[in-house]
C-alpha cells in the first residue's frame, strides 16, 4: 500500500514518509481480506486481520484438545469398573445367577452390587425381579464407588483409565455403544477421542479416521465438534509414506460436514486428491497449515491423454443440470427466465453458455457465456435474479435455415436462405439433411457472401456436403445450474512435484492445484512447483481470489513457440483476484482464458520471471530458443486489468488478445525479444504509465562503458507496444488503443509498431500522449527510428497525438530518425485527417473536394495556420485570426498566398482555380473549419489551430 516509497531509513519525519505510515497502519489495522501487507521499507507483515485469523486457528486447536481431554476422563470412568479387578457376571433380571468368586459382581437398578463376607459360596439367586430381590439383597453390598476408589489406589490406577486404539476398536466383539480411543496406534500420535456405536448404519466405509468397523460390521462414529484433524487419518508427513487414501479420506469428511481440515507440519507424498462433497448441494471447507506443509505428488505420468483430466489436487463445487433459457437476457440485466428452477437456490451458479463465438481470438471454439451467482429465485414466474448483471446478450434461441447451393469442401461451401451479418454469423451450424454430414455440428469462423468457411482448430465437416444438403445456423443459449464450494486455504501450503525435463514434445504435462465451480474461494501464500501444464487452475469461479502465490516450471513448452505450461490459469470466471503472484521458470507467468464461457474483469498484480528449461529440456528463451512470456490474455479474457505488474526476461512480456483490457502501472526489465506489450485479435487495449528498462544500458553510455556487462545488446525491447495489423489475426480496429504516460530505455526501432504485411491493412484508433523514450540501435542492423511505425504500407485512420511524446536518440549510427512516418509507410485515406501533437491536423484532400475539422459551436475566435508538407506547393497561410461567420482575416501580421476565405458551408467544387479555400462556421456550420481544396491537385496539408475550446 505504500504510496510514495521514498527509501528513507527508520526514523524519517519526511511528509511523505508520515502519509505511507498513516496508510499503511490503517490497512495493518482496517483491511479484512489479507493476512499481510507490506510496510514503507519492503518488509512483509502480518495484518490485524492476519493475527486474528491466526488466533482462531490456535483456539479451535486447544479446544479440540481440551475436549478431547474431558471426554477422555469420562470415558475412562464409565470403563474403569471393566478393568478394576472385579469381574461383572450379569444382571440380576436375568437371573437366576451363580457367583462362585467373591471378586464378581451383579447390576441390579443400575448398581452394581458384590455378596457380603458373611455369605458362602457359591451362591445363586432366587429370581430375577423385586420380589426376589427383597430377599436375595441381604446377601450383597453396594461397590458404588469404591471399587474405583480401590483400583486407582493402585501404583498402576492409570492403566484402569482408558482403552482401546484403532486396532482394538476394529476387533472389539462387546456390547458397550461408547469408546474412548487413546488413538490410532498410541497415545502420542493426536488421534485420541470418543466413538459411539451408530446401529442404524450398516453401509458407511470405515474411513481410517472418523468411522471405524468392528469385528461384528458394526460402526463406530467419532463425536467431534471442531476441525477435522488429519492425525486422526495418518501420521505427520514423514516424507516417504504415500498419504493419498488418509488425506482424501479427511478432506471427504471435511467437505460433507462443511469442516476444516488442519494439517500438522510435515511432508505428505501422494498421488491424487479430489474435494467435492458427496452429495449435489452447496457446500464449504478450508485447509489449515499448523506450520509447514508440503503435498508432494510422486505420481510419475499425467491421469490421462485428455487436456483436462490431470490434476494432482481437485478442489470443486458440484454440476447440477441444464436448463434452457425460455426468453432473451438482454445485456445488463439482472434476471433470467429458466425452463426449470425448482432446483435452484440463492448463491447457487447460473453458467450462461452461447453458441456464438467471441468476437476476439476464438480459434473456432470459445464461445460467449457468463458465471452468474443467484440472488434470488421466484419459482412461480420461473425467474432468477442475478447479483453481478449480464454482460453480453444472451439470446434464448435464434436460428436460420440454409440449403447448400455449392461447396468445394467440408469447410467452404456456398448456401442459399440466410441473412448473414457480423452480429448472427459465427455461431453453430447442425446439418438436419444429407447421408453424409446429417447430425454434424461445427463453428462457423468467417463469411463472404452467402459463403460459410469453418477454421479455427476445429476440424472440417468429415464430408463434402452436396447440392441440396439442409442445415440449421443455431444461436441459442443453455444454462448449467451449479452448488458452488466456498474454500479456503491458508498460508503455509507447498504443492511439489520432481521438475519435468525428458518429456517428448507434445506430451501431455501435468497439472497441480485445480479450483472448479467455487463461490469466493480464498487461497492465501501457497507455493505449487513442478507441475508442467498450469501450476494453479481456477475454472467457473466467482469471484476467487489468489494472495501472494508462487508458481515455479510451468514449462510445457516445446518447438520453439509451441505448448502450454502456465504458471496461473485463470479460466471461465467472473471478478478474479490475483494479488502480488509471482511465477518463474514457466512458458508464460499467467493467463486469462475461457473456452465455454468468458473470463469477465479479471484483476491482477505481480511478478513474471523468465528463466529455465521446458519440459523437453531445452532452456527458455535467451539462453535457448523456447519462447515464454510474461502474462496476458487469450481472445475470452474481457475487462481485465493489470496493475502494478513487472516482467523480467521474456521473450514476449505482456500478450495481449482479449478486449477492453487495461495495463496501468507495469513494469518491463531486462531481456525482450521485439515488443513489450503485443496486440492481437483482441482490442480496447488501455496501456497507461508503463515502464520499460532494459537493466544493463545506460543513458549516455555505450554497451562497452556501461557499468553492467551484457554482449547481448540487441536483446533490448524494439518498441513499447505493437499492434498487429493481420487481416484475419490483427487487432480489432473497432476499439480505441490509448497509449498515455510511458517511459521505456532504450528501444530500438519504435515506441507504437504497427506490425503484419499487407498494403489494404490499416492503423486505426490509436491515442498517444505523454510517452517519452530512449532509443538507441547500437548492436541492431537498424538504422532508423519512428516513433510511430509500421511494417509494409499501412492506412492510417483516427490517429490522435494528443501532445508530450518524446524520444531521445541515444546511441547508434543513424541514418533517419522521425515521430511520424507519414509520407513513406503510412498512408491518410483521401479526404480524411490526422489529430497531431500541439493542435495539429495533417489531411489528405484530392481536387475538388473538402474536409470538416470539427471544433465547437461555441468557439468564436481561431488562429489558423496551413501548408502543405511538400515545398512546391503554391498556397500557405500563416497566422491568421478567423472569426465565424466571417471572410476575414483579422490579423494584420498574417501571410497568405493561394488562400481564399468565405462565410458559407463548403461542399467540394468542380472548379479550379489554384487556391485553398477556408471556412470557419461553429454557429451556422455546426462547428467546423472546412478547407476545400481547388489546387488541381490531391493535396496533403498541415494546419494548425489555436484556439478555446479545441
């Protein structure tokens, strides 16, 4: 939270230095969701609220113990007449009995009663009710108490107290309904309590901790109130045992009875584990670490070839049903109507699933959809309300029918019956008719025309389909109803595995912490390492939110640029929190996804650190060729934000494919291969006070002066943000790009590029403002820098300089240096402008026509100044005072040539007559500058407008 980070040492009475300590003592003390925070100097603390978890965590331990210990005393009383050296022959309603030692006893009216000293033996009674007794009790006396007494007089009275481990309760044959254990193999080994015999239940499994089975099948329960205990399964982690069925044991319990689970300190080898309760509700369960815990998994080969399948720890909520939706849900509403709701409850999930794929990056497979959490269920209307209001139109069924008129292959053919739009194309298509396709279902990934064309990784229709063939465009909608897992994990928790490096490219990798379906699922500190396909997966949560963990070789890569191998996945969720993660040695530090549905308002912060070897081991990129990269987005990632985050040696440090995604505060260092940050399929990106450092040059100095040593220098960053131009991969030109306040040292061709071949391409959209730059080409084969550049010709549409961007040359041999590159490689379309720094527009206007600078209706007054950027251009006026409405020039001072002014809305005109004519009409024009040009000539002017407001 520390706001001004000044460095000054212990003591300081610097203003800046009191408003960091007053912030950060009112999050140690106020904030109710972390158990750290950081304080002015860089350490890490516990927070009130961590303290306090803390002593909960402790309390609900001695608790147990303490209760623990009573029912221990009570049941070492109950059970001490058994073990006192008296032996108890029966009850006297049973009798007539026979007492041949003067050490038996009877039960008679819940005492129990030895025969007088007076009385021979042997001795039998005379009958078995009270009539009988008022005879026979002369001969007895009541041992009430003193045969306790008697025993635990003895210089081994404590043995009498108690019986009974795991073993002896697993063979017991008696009739007693309560047992204490002392524990599962000996007093010492924290498993000790209270079981009672449950008759009724003749199924449940002996579970090793909380259900135990006697010799005669019967079950015995162990009374608890508290936390589950893990030493009531297993041992502390010893290192070596391979705790699995003892750990899936306990955390079933734990789950099915909304309980925690505590872990001793320890190292735990296993194989598996799956949390889910057992039966399909809402449910919740945290672990606890009592110290350090490591869960290490030894199982030597993922569960399946399938891509989801492996896990070495699954934590998830239960799918309940699908249903359908009976009416449209429009964008931002916050109810929806359900074919069926009488199994749907409050905070239960509602996942909308669409078949329209997304607008980015979908590679002909993610879909729309969103995870909606339930507020509220009116049964009678079939109703369901919503607490996080829909982001997208979710149509309840939309379909058209098509009929092949002709086809060149199973993912190309021509059709007749459809209206094809950008909004209604790229959803499913079923074929109803044809013996080869009927039934087949696939994507469509683009149009022309009344041409459909499937791509994407999806795979064709397996056949041609033929003249005539039917087939159904499908926009619908489903809902899947799930009973999330509230879960909790604390700090203290490592999840290991050996680090994969002899695997075959294209192996499936291995998987560590799985989180699925889970409603605010909190995990706190844990550090997971080795897992080579995703070290943390968080899938169809609402709401989860990851503290400060540590991922390390994620490093499914392979093939240079191929794989997976992501330190954090975030996947098919709704508000994610990810705060100060950190990621090492993984193909790419973290990642928002979603396949079914979008992964909505994402929040990150933290560290990716480049460095390692991939899991066939070849090492990441510079030391090898394996690409990695730092973090960001594939095309379902929508309105996430990454905030105070740094990369460290990628290849690619940010990767960018979602939409309306913001960087605001982030950092680069060290090792780039081209760009910073990279831009495509996806758009809206906002790129806001990003920092890019290379870390071994330095300003003024050459690589060979400066004070690190690097013989790398050409692996410095070639520009801050690229926007890829492709014409089927580009970046969405629909959404606005804002580049404002960055600082980058040194790059090394330009700090905007618009990159991918192709003339037609454009550059639209894009707003800069108070960037600053170092460049420098020492050690490039480039010699030439522009701020704003492009690779091959590109039009430029809407590209607004709103002023303070700067770059200093900084080493290198150059031969061109410029901040547009405008003549040469961008192109402005005809009759079209440019918003430049300092008020300036640069046009395109061809003969005979006219451009309208907009500026307001109520500005009355303008300086205006225009030339062309050509010098043989006959026509300039420099410093003229317009005023509207008027065909005058009001400066005395001003210099004209080939410009004509008027009062009138200009349109275009067929006539030539050498001049540029000037209009400025905010009232009557409704607020604009026109320039008509009559050069006979395109022209390319420069004007300059000053003026209140612009």
């Amino acid at each position: 939270m520390t706001t001004y980070n000044t460095g000054n040492p212990l003591g300081s009475a610097a203003a800046k230095d009191l408003f960091d300590n007053a912030q950060n003592l009112d999050f140690a003390l106020n904030d109710i969701t972390s158990l750290i925070w950081t304080d002015r100097l860089g350490k890490t603390r516990t927070s009130f609220y961590g303290m306090e978890s803390a002593f909960t965590t402790q309390l609900t331990s001695q608790e147990y113990r303490f209760v623990s210990q009573l029912s221990s005393q009570e049941s070492r009383f109950t059970t001490f007449i058994q073990n006192s050296g008296y032996q108890v022959i029966g009850d006297y309603a049973d009798g007539p009995l026979t007492i041949t030692e003067y050490n038996q006893l009877i039960r008679y009216d819940g005492e129990l009663w030895k025969l007088t000293a007076a009385t021979d033996i042997p001795f039998t009674t005379t009958g078995n009710d009270a009539t009988s007794w008022a005879t026979d009790s002369t001969h007895f006396v009541s041992v009430g108490d003193g045969a306790l007494r008697q025993g635990l007089s003895q210089i081994d009275g404590i043995s009498s107290i108690g019986s009974g481990n795991y073993a002896e309760i697993r063979t017991y044959i008696g009739g007693n309904e309560k047992i204490f254990c002392y524990g599962r193999e000996n007093i010492s080994d924290e498993a000790g309590g209270v079981f009672v015999r449950d008759d009724a239940d003749t199924t449940t499994a002996d579970n090793g901790g909380t259900v135990l089975v006697d010799a005669l099948n019967r079950r015995w329960k162990r009374v608890y109130d508290c936390d589950v205990l893990l030493t009531w399964f297993c041992s502390r982690g010893d290192g070596v045992t391979d705790y699995t069925t003892p750990i899936q044991a306990a955390a079933q319990v734990a789950v099915d009875n909304d309980k925690s689970l505590v872990f001793e300190s320890g190292v735990y080898p296993f194989t598996t584990i799956q949390v889910q309760c057992s039966i399909v509700r809402q449910a919740s369960t945290k672990w606890i670490a009592n110290g350090a815990v490591t869960l290490h998994c030894i199982k030597t080969s993922p569960d399946s070839t399938d891509y989801d399948a492996d896990y070495a720890i699954r934590i998830q909520g239960r799918y309940s049903s699908q249903v359908a939706l009976t009416a449209d849900a429009v964008r931002g509403a916050g109810i929806v109507y359900l074919a069926d709701v009488s199994t749907i409850e409050v905070g239960d999930f509602v996942g909308l699933q669409s078949s329209r794929l997304i607008q980015t990056d979908h590679r002909g497979q993610a879909r729309e959809g969103q995870l909606c959490k339930v507020s509220s269920v009116n049964v009678a209307n079939s109703r369901v309300g919503i607490e996080n209001t829909l982001r997208y139109f979710a149509p309840s069924s939309i379909t058209q029918t098509g009929t092949i008129t002709a086809a060149t292959s199973g993912s190309s053919f021509t059709a007749s019956g459809l209206t094809l739009t950008r909004r209604n194309a790229k959803v499913r298509i079923r074929f109803t008719s044809g013996n080869n396709n009927n039934g087949q279902i696939r994507y469509v990934t683009a149009y022309s025309g009344s041409t459909l064309i499937i791509g994407g990784d999806q795979s064709a229709f397996t056949y041609t389909p033929a003249v005539g063939d039917t087939f159904v465009l499908e926009w619908v909608t489903v809902a899947s109803i799930i009973k999330p897992l509230k879960f909790t994990m604390s700090t203290g928790f490592s999840l290991t595995r050996d680090v994969t490096s002899n695997a075959t490219a294209g192996d499936v990798g291995f998987r560590g912490l799985d989180i699925l379906y889970t409603d605010k699922a909190s995990v706190a500190g844990v550090i997971v390492e080795g897992f080579s396909e995703t070290g943390i997966r968080v899938r169809g949560s609402y709401q989860p939110h990851l503290v400060n963990p540590t991922v390390r070789d994620a490093n499914r890569g392979y093939n240079t640029f191929d794989g997976t191998g992501y330190g954090i996945s975030i996947n098919q969720c709704f508000g994610a929190i990810v705060d100060e993660f950190k990621t090492f040695r993984c193909r790419k530090g973290l990642d928002v996804i979603g396949t079914q549905m979008i992964s909505w308002e994402t929040r990150v912060s933290g560290t990716a650190s480049g460095g390692g070897v991939d899991y066939t081991g070849t090492a990441f990129w510079p030391v090898g060729v394996t690409e990695n990269s730092g973090m960001g987005s594939h095309g379902a990632g929508y309105d996430s934000m990454y905030h105070d985050c740094l990369v460290v040696d990628c290849h690619l440090p940010y990767a960018m494919r979602g939409l309306r995604e913001s960087y605001i505060d982030c950092r680069v260092q060290g090792n780039v291969a081209g760009s910073c940050l990279r831009l495509a399929y996806g758009g809206g990106l906002t790129v806001k006070n990003m920092i890019y450092d290379d870390t071994f040059t330095e300003i003024g100095q050459t690589v060979d002066t400066s004070y690190s040593q690097d013989s790398r220098p050409n692996l410095r960053a070639t520009c801050m943000v690229e926007l890829f131009c492709g014409a089927t991969d580009g970046y969405l030109r629909g959404y606005p790009v804002v580049v404002q306040g960055c600082h980058a040292k040194k790059l090394t061709l330009g700090f905007v590029v618009a990159s991918g071949a192709g003339d037609t391409l454009t550059l639209e959209n894009l707003f800069l403002g108070q960037n600053t730059a170092y460049v420098s080409i020492e050690g490039t084969s480039t010699t030439e820098f522009s701020f704003i550049r492009t690779e091959g010709l590109k039009v430029v549409k809407n590209v607004q300089d709103m002023g303070g961007n700067r770059y200093i040359r900084d080493g290198g041999t150059w031969t061109s240096w410029t901040m547009y590159d405008l003549r040469t490689a961008l192109t402005i379309p005809d009759n079209t402008f440019l918003r430049l720094a300092d008020n300036k527009v640069f046009a395109t206007i061809l003969d005979d026509s006219v451009i309208a600078i907009p500026i307001s209706p109520k500005t009355k007054t303008a300086f205006v100044s225009i030339f062309d950027h050509e010098i043989d251009r006959n026509y300039r006026g420099l410093g003229m005072l317009l005023y509207v409405n008027r065909a005058l020039d009001y400066n005395n001072a001003s210099y004209k040539t080939g410009i004509t002014l008027a009062n009138s809305v200009l349109t275009g005109t067929t006539s030539t007559d050498g001049t540029m004519n000037i209009a400025f009409l905010p009232s009557g024009g409704g607020g604009y500058l026109y320039i008509e040009n009559r050069m006979g000539a395109t022209m390319r002017p420069i004007i300059v407008i000053e003026t209140v407001p612009f």
